[in-house]
C-alpha cells in the first residue's frame, strides 16, 4: 500500500505574499464538451483540441490572466473538458529579440496556487532570467482558480483536518476509514466528476498543453517541493519535450510513501533540533539550555496539546493544531524567533494563541477560523489519487509503523502515525509514475537541494541526481524549504545561468 505523503508537505509559496485576481468558483458541472468534437473518441492525447485552442491574454493587475480549457479525463481527450487558470508576468525591459521563450512555475503543495506565485517570483527571480524569459503559473487542476475541489463548509473541513487521530486499535482505524469514506464522497458531491482526475500525471499532461499554448517547443519549468514531483513526472511521459527543468526541494517519486513520511519526519526532527541550537545560543530562549532537553520541553507541549488541550482566545488547541504550529515556522529560518516567541507564550502564560495562528497560516485559514482556499482539499484528492486503493494495513501494521515514526522522530512522531491515510479513499489515478527510466533521457536537468531541509530533506536530492544520468545537483548549505529565491545570490546566478546560457552547472555545485 502507498501511504498517502503526511500532510506537510507544505507549499513553497505559502510564505510568499503576491496579489492575485480575486478568486472565481467555478461550478464543478459547468465542465463542457470540445465542439465539433467525436466525445467518444479516445485518440491520442496530442490529437486532443486542447492543443488547437486559442489562448488569449487579459489585462490582470501588473500581469496578464488566461484561461484555458483542458480535458477532463485525459483517456478521453476529446471529452469533458476543465479550466486551467493562468497568469503571466513580462518584465518592462523585456525585449523580443533577446526573449528565449518561456518559464512554466509551480510552488508545490499539491495543492499550491501558481497564480499566486507568479507575482511573487518577479520579486525574488534573478533580474537575466526574467528579461529573457516570460514567466507563466497556473493553477493545476482541482487548485483555486482553475476547476476546483471542494469538500465542505469550515465547520466540515475542521472536523478532517483538526482532529486528532489514532490508529492503536481497530475502532481507530475503522473510524478514520469512515472518515475517509465519507469526506470522499462529500467531495464528491460538491466537485462532480473532477474528484477523480485531480492526478499527478493528469497535471502533468495539462503542462504539456501549456508548453504547446505559449509556442515553446520544449517546457523551460522550475518546480519548488511538490512541483518537484510534477517536474519529473513531466519528463518521465514527455523527455523528448524537456527543455531547461530546474527541481527544487526534490521529492523523489521512486521512494515508497511509508519511507517517504520515516525520511520526512527525520527531516523535521534535525531541523527542530537547528532551531533549538540557534535559539539556545542566541542567550534569550525560554527553553532548557541542553539540547535534550529543550526538545522533551516542547514534546510535552505537544502532548499537552494533545491530552488535554492548551488554552488559546478561540478555544483549546490540540496536538495537531499544535504540531502545525511548530513546523510551519521550520521552513525558513528567518521565522525561528516566531517559534520563540510562541513557546515563550506557552511557558510564560499557558496560552497558545502564537501557535494557534501559526496553525491557521499554514492551513490558510484566516483569524475567525474560515478556510480561505482550497489547498488543503486539493492536497488531499491529488495525494490519494496517486496513492491508489492498495491493501488495507491490519492495526498491527498501523502499530509497527506508529513505532518507527517515533523512532525516525521523537518530537513529530506520534503525529506521522497516527493516520490511515488514504485507506477508504476511492478515488485512483488511471495513470501513476513510479520510475524515472525515461527521464534520465531527456534533456540535461538541475536538481537544487538544501542540505537543512525538513519537508523534502536533501538525501532526496542525492537519490534523484545518483539515478539520473541527466542530472546535476547544486547544494545550498543551509537550513529551510527550497532555496532558489530564499537563499543566497549564488543560488540565483547559477540557476539564471543555466536558464539563460545554457550553462549547466558542475555536479555538487556548493553555494
């Protein structure tokens, strides 16, 4: 069985701030058919109308807004189609004659607005690369403005997101299953067919449609996190198609999810431990001066959380609440004091209103507690539609694996085991990768990992670029999710070179 990847495998934009068009729901049964088109007819997927349309750019802000149609089910490219939202940025001093064609973005997630990175990347992305490139996001199906997912009001999403869970006996896994079952066919009811093609793969054949809308002969991408995954994915059914594809904060698909969840939690352990270190020496930290110690501190907090809840303005807060009040401020070290302050709170006052609203940012959930987009349901149909409908674990199995997530985490642990994940869900993929046989054919790709990264730690990095005879590492030396962008100028030049030169960079490139 596939787990389903642990919820946090968090959004690389999520703590970006870009302004974006104010979003438009759009009817899970507004999807249409091509006109003038055989439904019936399966074809090949290049065959589809969707490479025939027509794309046209609209005045968005400081960017440019288009939406585009795409087929709902991709075994049946002359079918049911969807909206795909993009947008575009062009710098002013752009000119045509240097222009090299275009820049695909995603932030990861799955579940991550593209739309909302895009204003974002003009602020951060070296000054070559945008006069040289336009730089195009979108919205992947089933996310915000595109075609979206929907699973129920805040009071609903709660109840799935912010209960915590257990699997130590067989009426605990019977119930999360239920649970599974019936938010599946929530989303079912709110988003129509949709719910069962919000794949991977399906995502990534709607970026080959892209690539082929914006007159690219070959997709020039840069994917951050799970937009890693999406990257590879690409280049595993189209390496012909691959231009210049730097992956970011690498998800190495070839690794089993149950491995996947042990490395990530190790990952958000090493990277408390960081936080704890630098806290610790900074000679103004509410916690133990030993390390050990520091660390059962804030365990016990946790597991107050969970046992017993801790008081916050709205309400008590649990473990999970808990849990993503602490990991989202170890994506970037520059939101380490924040975690002080918040533990401080706690000690200092047994309240828990810091880690409550750390919480709520992550899950993109405003201060009343409303769920402002989609992203967490979105997360969770792309998750379990490439999950798959494997074998279900016995409670032995839940327990053994409980067992090691404490291991491979002391602190997060308990957390990481102590969800089903995807059992009871029944919606699968058509189509799922698992290899990178045909990617390490395509064009020359350049993996970035960061040797501090929880969320998608650096030996993923490693085991992507040593599988890829293609592929080229470069290392940022530091702590945090991603780099390019978040790091240092280093990282920007050599990466813009790359885009803009074609100069690849030597393997294992430190910055």
């Amino acid at each position: 069985m596939n787990r389903r990847f642990v919820a946090l495998a968090l959004s690389a934009s999520v703590v970006l701030a870009a302004c974006v068009p104010a979003m438009e729901q759009v009817s899970p049964e507004s999807t249409q058919a091509w006109p003038s088109a055989d439904a019936s007819h399966s074809g090949d997927f290049r065959d589809s109308p969707a490479y025939s349309q027509a794309l046209e750019w609209r005045s968005c802000g400081q960017l440019e807004c288009a939406t585009i149609q795409v087929p709902l089910d991709w075994s049946q490219p002359f079918g049911q189609t969807i909206d795909l939202a993009l947008n575009r940025y062009r710098h002013p001093a752009q000119n045509e004659e240097d222009r090299l064609g275009t820049v695909l973005i995603n932030p990861g997630g799955p579940g991550g607005s593209g739309l909302t990175l895009t204003e974002s990347f003009s602020q951060f992305a070296g000054t070559s690369l945008l006069t040289h490139y336009d730089i195009v996001g979108f919205d992947p199906r089933g996310v915000g403005q595109s075609t979206p997912v929907s699973c129920g009001t805040d009071e609903e999403l709660d109840a799935y997101y912010l209960t915590d869970g257990s699997t130590a006996t067989e009426a605990d896994v019977a119930q999360q299953r239920e649970a599974n079952e019936a938010f599946a066919a929530r989303c079912r009811e709110l988003t129509g067919p949709l719910i069962g093609h919000v794949d991977t793969v399906s995502a990534a054949r709607d970026m080959d449609v892209i690539r082929a809308l914006v007159g690219d002969d070959t997709l020039n991408y840069l994917g951050f996190s799970y937009g890693t995954q999406l990257g590879s994915t690409y280049a595993e059914i189209y390496p012909e198609y691959v231009g210049r594809m730097v992956l970011d904060g690498m998800v190495d698909i070839t690794v089993p999810g149950e491995e996947q969840a042990r490395i990530q939690a190790q990952g958000f352990e090493s990277a408390l431990e960081s936080y704890i270190d630098d806290c610790i020496a900074s000679g103004n930290c509410p916690l133990p001066g030993d390390r050990d110690l520091a660390k059962k501190m804030i365990r016990d907090i946790i597991l107050e959380a969970r046992d017993e809840g801790i008081p916050a303005s709205s309400g008590d807060i649990n473990g999970t609440v808990a849990i993503y009040g602490v990991v989202v401020t170890l994506y970037d070290e520059s939101s380490w004091p924040f975690l002080t302050e918040a533990f401080d709170e706690v000690l200092t006052s047994g309240t828990a209103n810091l880690l409550r609203d750390f919480a709520n940012f992550y899950l993109e959930r405003d201060q009343f507690g409303s769920w402002e987009t989609n992203s967490s349901e979105a997360f969770t149909a792309i998750q379990c539609a490439d999950a798959g409908q494997g074998e279900l674990w016995a409670v032995e199995d839940f327990r053994a694996f409980s067992a090691l997530m404490e291991e491979a985490s002391p602190t997060f642990g308990w957390w990481f085991g102590s969800s089903v994940g995807c059992e009871g869900w029944p919606y699968a993929a058509n189509e799922v990768v698992t290899t990178l046989d045909a990617a390490g054919t395509a064009a020359p790709l350049v993996v970035i990992g960061t040797t501090g990264d929880p969320a998608t730690p650096f030996e993923w990095s490693e085991s992507v670029v040593e599988k890829l005879p293609n592929a080229t590492l470069v290392i940022f030396e530091g702590e945090g999710h991603t780099a390019y962008g978040r790091s240092n100028q280093c990282i920007v030049d050599t990466i813009d070179a790359y885009f803009v030169e074609g100069d690849i960079p030597a393997n294992r490139t430190t910055c």
